[in-house]
C-alpha cells in the first residue's frame, strides 16, 4: 500500500506531461517532423522491439558500455589506490591525472576511432576512459578521507599496514567509491552513445543517427527513451548494491561531492 | 595497596627519563625533561588542564610519537613503537563502523572470522564484563556514546594488557553516564590488575579513580604535583562525599590555581 501510494506521484507527473505533449503536437500543434505525439514515439518504440529491429544495436550498446565500464572503473580503483597510498607512484602520476581530468574526453572520439577502428573496441576504450577519471577521484578523495583517529587506534594496536588499509581505509572509501561508480555508469553511455555516433555499424546511438537522416523523429525518440531506460536502470542497480554494501551509512543520502567529468 | 613491607622498593615497570617531545618546527617543547616512575599495578591519574601534554604523553607511550630525547621503558624493554602489552582507549570511541561490537572488542588480535577459540572466548568474556553481551551483534552505529566507550574499554583489554593507557575516555559523556563508567572501570581494573594512566582534566574523576596523581601542566608540560590518594578500595559514589576526598580536592585546585598565578597558559 505505502510502495502504491510512493509511486502516484511521479504517475501523476507522467500522465500530466504526456497530456501535455500530445495536445502539443494535436491538431494546430507543432508538425510531427519537430516533434512526435507520444503514441508514435510508444508504437516507434513497441514496434522497434518486437519485430527485432532494435536488438542488435541494444545488444552493442549494452556490450560497449558494460565492458568499457568494467574495465574503465577496474583501473581507475586500482590507479586510485596506487596514487593515495604511494607517494611515489603519485609525484610521478598526479599532475598528469590532472590535466586528462581537466579535458573533455568526449573531444578523443575521432582519435579512438581512428586508433581502434569503427568496431566495438573503439566504444569500450572510448568508455572506459569516460567513466575513468571520476571514479579515480572519488578513490583517492575517499581513501585520504579515512579518519585518521580510527588509523592511529590500528596503530595503536599493532595493526600492520596492509591491515589498516584492508580494514579501515577501503571500506572508509566504499561510498566515495560507489558515489563514482554511480556517476560513471550515466558516463558510460554517454562516451557508447559518443562513439557510434561518429561512427558505427550498429549500436542505439547508429541507430538515432540514421534515422535522423531519414527524418524519421520518433525512432529517435524511441532511442532516446532506450537509453534513459539503460541510464536509470544502470544508476538504480548501483544503489542497491551501495545499500548492501556500504549497510552502515544507513539511509544517509550525503555523499562526497564527485569528481568532474 | 599490598602488605608488602614499605621499604622493598617495587622495579617501576614503567620508567620515564629526561623524555623531551615536539611537534616539528614549534617551539617551546610540548614536554621536557620529563621523569616518571610507575609501579606495577598502580592506577595513576595524569591530571592537568588541556595543552599541558597529557594525550602527548600518551601517545609516546603508545608508541605513536617518538620522543626527541629520553628514555622509555616498560617492564625493562625500551618502547619503540606499538607493542601487544599496551592497551588504549582513546577520547573518541574508534570503533570500525562497519565491524560489529564483538570484531570490534576483537580487533587487536584478529576479526572472529580468523579468531582463535580461546581470542573469541575472551572477547566475550570482556563484551559480557562491560555488560553488553545482548549487544555484541550490534553495529556501533547502534550504540549510545556510553556503549561505545564501553566496546573501547573491553577492546583495550583484548590481549591482557601489562599497561592500560586512557586518554580522557570518558570526556564526551553526560555526568551521570561518566559516573557509572567510573565504577565499572573500577571495577574492571580491580579485576584485571593492570598498570593504568588515565589522562584526565576532571579533579574528581583523578580522586576517585586514582591511588596517585601527578599533575601535568605548563608548557613545556612539567610535573607540578604527584601525591598519593589514600582512599580505601572499592570506592563509591559515597566517598565522593568523604571529607578526605573533599580535602584533596581542595588542594589540587588550589594547586592549578597557584600555577596560573605563576604565569603557566594554563587554560
């Protein structure tokens, strides 16, 4: 009853706007080349999925932007680990992990593509490069946050380093880390979608290109829809496994401000 | 506190010697030439107001600072970082919150996963001594400030600890909460029979808890006062109310006033 009552709201919301958008685009309103009415982008959509003709490029989308997320998000804990507990590792890195940060990686498209050819392997290193850089931050941010009051205790009681940061620092970082993951999964998609736009064979970003081209607007907003779904879906899956994970910081909704993109 | 005759002069088993500490680049010292001798078994209140060196002092003991200069020994071996035979409990209660109460209390030797029998058998034994045995499942996130100080002190415990050191555990507790984890240290320590330092800016948590006092003040801290406390064992709340008690009292304020008519930054 309370999960029924929780969800009328946003419904409400929905079918406003979608009342909205249809009188939009009815009689008098704005031609459908602009924009659909709501039951064509639907039938775009309905259609697109049960006659198959979407699934290829959902499939190279999903592997695109799982592969590149898993790698990507493995080497930036890794990475991020090195730099915050290696001074050494860090003189030589840091300044450098600063300056990719600071450039819009979706400006190395043209040059992956060129590099890794027009096939999926160019989406996943696009990808993983995306969703590297904010993750990494948040690591390294989380890991120095650990309190230094809960080490020096650990100290205090002769627990060696490793200990310390199997036990104190890691977990310290698991909702900066989690906070990084969240953000990186939406970056994901976009760096997917980046990569087949500029060019591909397949995936849901080739497909709202070319039916750009034909003029075809409500398979693009279908494609649109797609990856909102994907998006919210991504984010949703990584806050559960927070909640389970991260179990002690409860139903607090104050995470550590995340990295730029 | 034995009936051992006066004269056998008991081997402190802690000895201070001439130890000298500062943070780097700030002068004055925050201790010099600071000489301390514990015997064994003592409960010994190190008394002063804050920035005389009292949590300095502890941590040098615990092996988390070294000093300049000077020496320190327990039970004859010099101190040169964390060692097993010492156990804290700091101001804050540190507890990990993503262990339960019992990693927690288990935490110096190994999570309950990897404990031995006999490491699982006393860290319920202590968890049961500080009265949280239907808490020992718990998360800290659970506990009140008092529990939590309760899990450091159990946790202090672990290992059977020759020398307890106590850094103002019981600071950021209520007064009432204070008082009943003054018994149970008491208690605890009765029981245990350790050597304990129990840094304090309380005159009456000193009295009450100590069988001496040394007053630590000044900056470079030095030792303005050390003198026994003869109340009997077990105390009460009642001796709180005694007229020796309130004779003492008396004296270590008159004491700290005095030093801050001398001109120590005392705050």
């Amino acid at each position: 009853m309370r999960r029924l009552l929780a969800v009328l709201p946003p419904a409400a919301t929905f079918l406003a706007l979608w009342a909205a958008w249809s009188y939009a685009t009815g009689p008098g309103g704005l031609p459908s080349y602009l924009l659909p009415p709501p039951g064509a982008v639907a039938r775009a959509l309905w259609s697109g999925l049960a006659d198959g003709a979407f699934w290829p490029h959902i499939r190279f989308t999903l592997t695109a932007t799982l592969s590149g997320y898993l790698l990507g998000s493995l080497a930036a804990v890794i990475t991020g680990i090195l730099v915050a507990e290696s001074r050494l590792f860090e003189r030589f890195v840091f300044p450098y992990i600063v300056a990719v940060q600071a450039m819009p990686k979706v400006a190395l498209a043209p040059l992956i593509l060129v590099w890794f050819g027009f096939g999926l392997a160019s989406k996943v290193v696009l990808v993983g490069l995306i969703c590297f850089f904010p993750l990494l931050v948040n690591t390294i941010g989380g890991i120095r946050r650990a309190d230094p009051d809960l080490i020096a205790m650990a100290r205090a009681f002769s627990r060696p380093g490793w200990w310390i940061f199997l036990h104190i620092k890691l977990p310290a970082a698991a909702s900066a880390i989690f906070a990084g993951l969240e953000i990186g999964i939406v970056l994901a998609l976009i760096g997917a979608v980046v990569g087949e736009f500029v060019a591909s064979e397949r995936g849901v970003g080739y497909l709202i290109g070319s039916a750009t081209v034909n003029m075809n607007v409500a398979v693009m907003f279908a494609g649109v829809v797609v990856l909102a779904a994907f998006g919210v879906l991504g984010s949703s899956l990584i806050r559960a496994l927070q909640r389970r994970v991260v179990f002690w910081e409860g139903a607090r909704n104050d995470l550590p401000p995340a990295g730029r993109t | 506190m034995s009936v051992a005759p006066a004269v056998a002069p008991e081997p402190p088993v802690l000895a201070l010697s001439d130890v000298r500490f500062a943070y780097r680049g700030s002068e004055p010292p925050i201790l010099d030439a600071l000489t301390l001798d514990v015997a064994e078994g003592a409960f010994v209140a190190i008394l002063g107001p804050s920035g005389g060196g009292k949590s300095t002092l502890l941590k040098l003991l615990a092996g988390l600072e070294r000093p300049q200069a000077g020496t320190m020994t327990l039970a004859g071996t010099p101190i040169r970082g964390p060692r097993r035979e010492i156990g804290m409990v700091f101001q804050k209660p540190t507890l990990l919150p993503w262990r339960t109460v019992r990693d927690n209390v288990l935490l110096p030797a190994a999570f309950a996963s990897r404990a031995s029998d006999a490491e699982r058998a006393r860290a319920d034994h202590l968890i049961e001594t500080v009265g949280l045995a239907r808490a020992a499942a718990l998360y800290p996130g659970a506990l009140s400030g008092g529990m939590a100080q309760r899990v450091g002190l159990a946790r202090m415990l672990m290992h059977r600890p020759q020398l307890l050191l106590l850094d103002e555990p019981f600071s950021a507790l209520d007064a009432m909460t204070r008082e009943r984890l003054s018994l149970e240290l008491q208690r605890i320590w009765m029981e245990e029979r350790s050597t304990a330092l129990f840094v304090t800016h309380s005159i009456p948590e000193a009295l009450f808890l100590a069988d001496r006092i040394v007053v630590l003040a000044g900056r470079p801290g030095r030792i303005l006062a050390d003198m026994e406390v003869p109340l009997a064992r077990p105390r009460t709340l009642d001796s709180l109310g005694a007229p020796d008690f309130a004779r003492l009292a008396r004296q270590l304020r008159r004491l700290f006033d005095d030093s801050i008519a001398a001109g120590d930054p005392v705050r």
